[in-house]
C-alpha cells in the first residue's frame, strides 16, 4: 500500500522562500488571513525563543483527479502565474503572518486589539531581548505602524522612532522583516557596530548575545512538516482539511467545488449568484443555500447514472446509488454541473407554488429547508406529470408526512436520495408506497410539547390552519399570502398568558400549539390579556361584528367558540386537540398513534392528571 503521506522538519526560511517564488500556494477555497497584530508578535516570540508553533499540513500537486485553483500566500507578488508544487492545507494563519513579517518589506496588514485594521512592522528590542528576566513577547518583540513611530499626546510627542537605518540603530531595534536575508543582517550588524550607542566592545558583545538570542532561533527554526501524497483523493483532501481547521469556520462542499471548478476556468461562485438572484425573489426560498442547490444537482446527475446503468440491462442491485452526500457532490463534474444546473432551478422555482398552495409563504415558516432538496429533484424527473391532480396529491402527502414525522431533522442525505427514487416510481409505474410514508409516525401527544417555531410540525400546523380558511378575528379576512405580508400576520395564544397563570393552567400547556392560532399583531394587541369572553366581546363592539359571524370566524381555526364566550379551558383545549390530531391525520393520510388508555390528551374525558372540570375553570 502506499503511503499517503510523509512527516519531517523544514526550515522556516525555506519554506518562506517557496511561498514567495509560489512553489508553495493556498488552495483557493482557503479562507482570508485574519490574524491580529498580539496573534503576530506571539507567534514571532515564539520563534525567537524557539518554541514550538505546530505543524503546517501540505499536499503535493500532480494528480489530475485532484485540481484546485492555486493562489499565492498573502503578499507575495508574482511576476506571472506559477503552478505550484504543494498546496497548503494547514498552517495558513502562521505562513501567512511570517511571510508578511520576516519575508516581505511592506507593512504588515492586521487588526488591532479594537478589531481596526491596521498596517505594521515588526522589531526585536537588542536590550530587552538580550535580558533573560524581560519577557519576550511583551518587551523583546515590538509592534510599529507603517510609520515606524510610537507616538503618545495624540501624536504630539514621539516616544519610539524607527523611521531610518539610523533611528533603528540609535534606539537598538533590529528589523525583523530582514532575520532571514543573510546579507542585509550583515549590513545592519556592520552599521550598529560602527553606529550604535555605547562602547564598540560592548555593543559586539551585546550584538554576539543578541544572535544568539535572537538571529539564530530564527534562521536556524524548523517547523514539523506533513506532507501528503499526490495520490490522496480529493474528499480525503477536504475532509482532512476540515479536520485540521479547527480554528476555523467549516467549509462547505459550494467553497470545495468553487475551487476546483476554477481550475477549470468555470467560476461556480458567480454562477450560484446569479441563479440565487432568481432565489430571492421569492421569500419562502429566502433560506435556500448554495450547499442545497449543489445535492439537488447531484441527484439528478446520479439519478441518471442509475437510470443509464438499469437500462443497459445490468443488475439493479449493482448500479450506482442515487446520493447526495458529501463524496458524492465533491465528485460532481463540471459537465453534470452545467447539465442539471439549469433543470434544478426551474424545479426549485416550481416548488414555490407547490409550497405557496399549502400555505407556507416564507423561508421562516418552512418546516424544513432540507426537503426543498428532494421536492425539487422530484419535481425535476417528473416534469408536468407531477401537475395533475392525482399526483399532486401524493407529492402533498409524502410532503406531510416528512413534515409531521420529522423525518428531515437529522442526517438526512441518505434519505433524499430514497425519496427521489421512492416517489417517482410511486407516482410513474404505481410503485409500492415511499419509504418516507411508510416510516412517518405523528404521536398524538406530540402537540404537548410544539410551543415554538423551532419544530418544522409546529409550522406544519400554522400552515395547515391557514389552509382551512383561518380568518382574522378582527378583520375576518382570510389568512391568505396576501394578509400574511400585509397585516403582519402571526402565531399567538387564544387562552391568553395572563389568563391562563391567573388560573392555575401550567405553562406547557398554554404554550402548546393547541392554544394558538395565527392572527395579525393589531388583533392580538386588542386581545391582550383579557379571558377570551371578554375579548370577543370587545371585537364586536369596536369593529361592529355580529356575534354570529365572530362565531363563525373562530370556527375557521378550529375552536368551539362557545368554549371561549365561557371560558371553559378544559372543553376547548379537549375540542381543538382532537381537531388538530384530524387535521394531521388527513394530511398524512393515516391515524396518528394514541397511548393504549388515551391520557395524551391532559383534558378528554378520563385524561390524566392535568383533568379539570368545566366548574373549575
């Protein structure tokens, strides 16, 4: 077997020296060089001690199958394009902040403690560096702005000027943007002999102490190098670069393929804009992202390859998966890219009406970002046949039942791609029902514990009322797309807060989904925190609303409202428990589980201990 990678030291200044004639590059889907001005004089401190600052990572170039678009380290400047010899994986905060401070002669671009940015030169203080009580990092390695000029009084007074040759030897601040250039040391050595403060035999003196101290450390440092084979695979690139990264934030696959696709001249990154641009018109897609985009693509690319592979007259069970996970979109090419790229959009735009027509408007409010990837692939393989009305309504309840199962909370790649498959066959050749359907259970008791938006079958539920004609109780408007946008419209108590604590109902149960609905923010400032009696009563008399029509409103959200003109907690909460376990049920097109003695519900007829009676309310 061979081996895939290779440990030893390298001299700093040769790898400074790589960096700089681009032997040595950053894939381009590294990030910026972030490191602050006390991160750089740590790290020189470091080295002139000699302490250890970890190991840098690299990987050497040569393999076809593994291509990423080189850039050079920060502030190195080529005369022309160079190919490099070793990608660096690891160890860009370090290689970068060095290359800047010991191999470049411009000023330093960094950030202050205040996160300001910054431009700065970096010095080694003789005396302080030389004093074995001083400590390095604090006095030995000091920190300059571009003018190389310490000022205090609001500038008035100058308290360090390095700004010449001269003014660096006078004060005994050595350059350390020249450690590593043998000749211009010797030139700087030779002039503060000649130059420098003091006796001559002193300063040679101070001077031996001082490249001993401090020269020596850093032309003579060796960082631990691992190299890895030109042979490692691409996701074992990427995943050992993640791994490493943990400083970091995590790349995603799009930064991934980004980088190898420019390799290619393809730039992925102006494509995706300019498709999401098109995203953004529509607020439920307002969290789609360029990583969902790219699975899409993917299991359509090997939605095909399976296809293909059966076609032939091969095994089924020997052809190649439908997938989307991680070494499956690294594996994308840029030709399956542009192949299906196009056909993922129209499907994703198809999916808005889909979404618009079970009431889910906004990106906020969709249960799961997730399942836009397998709705999408979906509607692409089936193109117009996922229109008529009898398949529509089988995409509608295996999208339910994803939704109220919460199916796609987790790892949920595999899944996508056997929902692809699933559903297709389903709704082309009649196939045995999808996995997805099959597997979703909704527990009754589960409507206990939604109180937020946080659960996709809380949101699965608001939508669902607004399906129903949920009307305002104030406007009596439907909750239509419309109002959602117009008046604010959103998910608030029916048995208010302070109603409900001033009687004893407990906090998980008024909070629950079962004691809320979606109204608009003016009706619920009128509602306040009055018992539903009297705020119904209001709403009629302030806006002119027949008792009967007021009755009918909060009908529409599936609410006795002879329970709310009473107050009766118990028989509402009962009533519209059962009502949104019918509506669940009708969705996903089966009975949800109920507990063998029926004590889900805290208020039914012989319910548990939450029981209370209608008098007692």
């Amino acid at each position: 077997m061979d081996k895939k990678f290779t440990s030893n030291e390298e001299p700093l200044a040769d790898l400074l020296r790589k960096a700089s004639d681009g032997l040595l590059q950053l894939p381009d889907f590294q990030r910026g060089w972030v490191w602050d001005d006390a991160h750089i004089v740590s790290l020189l401190a470091s080295i002139s001690l000699s302490f250890p600052i970890g190991a840098v990572m690299t990987l050497r170039t040569g393999n076809p199958e593994v291509q990423f678009r080189p850039r050079p380290i920060e502030g190195v400047k080529l005369d022309q394009p160079q190919e490099p010899e070793f990608m660096l994986l690891d160890g860009q905060q370090r290689m970068t902040s060095l290359y800047l401070a010991l191999h470049s002669s411009a000023p330093v671009p960094t950030r202050d403690s205040g996160g300001r940015d910054t431009l700065r030169h970096y010095y080694a203080n003789i005396d302080a560096c030389i004093d074995p009580s001083t400590d390095r990092e604090d006095d030995g390695i000091v920190s300059v702005p571009e003018n190389r000029k310490i000022t205090s009084d609001f500038g008035r007074q100058v308290d360090l000027d390095l700004s010449t040759r001269e003014a660096e030897i006078e004060a005994g601040h050595f350059p350390l943007d020249i450690v590593l250039d043998g000749g211009e040391t010797m030139d700087w050595q030779i002039a503060y002999l000649e130059n420098g403060p003091g006796e001559r035999d002193e300063r040679l003196d101070e001077w031996k102490r001082f490249v001993e101290a401090v020269v020596k450390p850093f032309t003579s440092y060796q960082v631990p190098a691992i190299e890895l084979a030109s042979s490692t695979p691409k996701e074992a690139v990427c995943q050992v670069f993640e791994k490493v990264n943990t400083g970091g934030v995590s790349l995603t696959v799009f930064e991934l393929l980004t980088a190898t696709f420019a390799a290619e001249n393809f730039n992925l990154r102006d494509d995706w804009n300019t498709r999401k641009s098109k995203f953004n018109e529509h607020s439920v897609l307002a969290r789609f992202e360029a990583t969902d985009f790219l699975q899409i693509v993917t299991l359509l690319a090997t939605h095909e390859a399976r296809s293909a592979y059966v076609a032939s007259g091969h095994e089924s069970d020997r052809a190649p998966a439908v997938s989307c996970k991680r070494k499956d979109v690294l594996r994308l090419t840029r030709a399956d890219y542009e192949k299906w790229a196009g056909i993922a959009t129209n499907a994703v735009l198809r999916g808005v009406p889909f979404l618009h027509s079970e009431c889910i408007f906004a990106g906020r409010d969709l249960p799961y970002t997730t399942q836009l990837v397998p709705l999408s692939s979906i509607l692409a393989v089936l193109g117009p046949e996922a229109d008529g009305l009898g398949n529509a309504q089988r995409l509608r309840q295996w999208y339910w039942c994803g939704v109220f199962g919460e199916m796609y909370g987790g790892a949920t790649e595999t899944r996508f791609g056997i929902d692809l498959q699933d559903v297709v066959d389903w709704v082309q050749r009649n196939g045995p029902t999808p996995r997805t359907i099959a597997a979703s259970q909704f527990q009754a008791a589960r409507l206990l514990t939604l109180r937020t938006r946080n659960s996709a079958a809380y949101k699965g539920l608001y939508a669902l009322q607004m399906q129903r004609g949920g009307r305002d109780f104030r406007t009596g408007k439907p909750i239509d797309v419309l109002a959602y946008f117009d008046d604010n419209i959103d998910i608030h108590h029916i048995f208010p807060k302070k109603w409900c604590a001033d009687h004893g109902i407990e906090g998980g149960i008024l909070d629950s989904v079962v004691n809320k609905t979606a109204i608009d923010s003016r009706t619920n400032q009128i509602i306040g925190g009055d018992a539903p009696s009297r705020y119904l009563t209001r709403l009629q008399e302030r806006d002119g609303i027949d008792p009967a029509e007021l009755n009918a409103i909060v009908r529409s959200h599936g609410v006795d409202p002879m329970a709310l003109r009473h107050d009766n907690f118990a028989a509402f909460f009962n009533q519209r428990f059962e009502n949104l376990v019918t509506q669940i049920e009708e969705a996903m097109g089966k009975p949800a589980n109920r507990s063998t003695d029926g004590d889900e519900n805290p208020f039914a007829s012989g319910g548990g201990s939450f029981e209370r009676s209608a008098s007692a309310l």
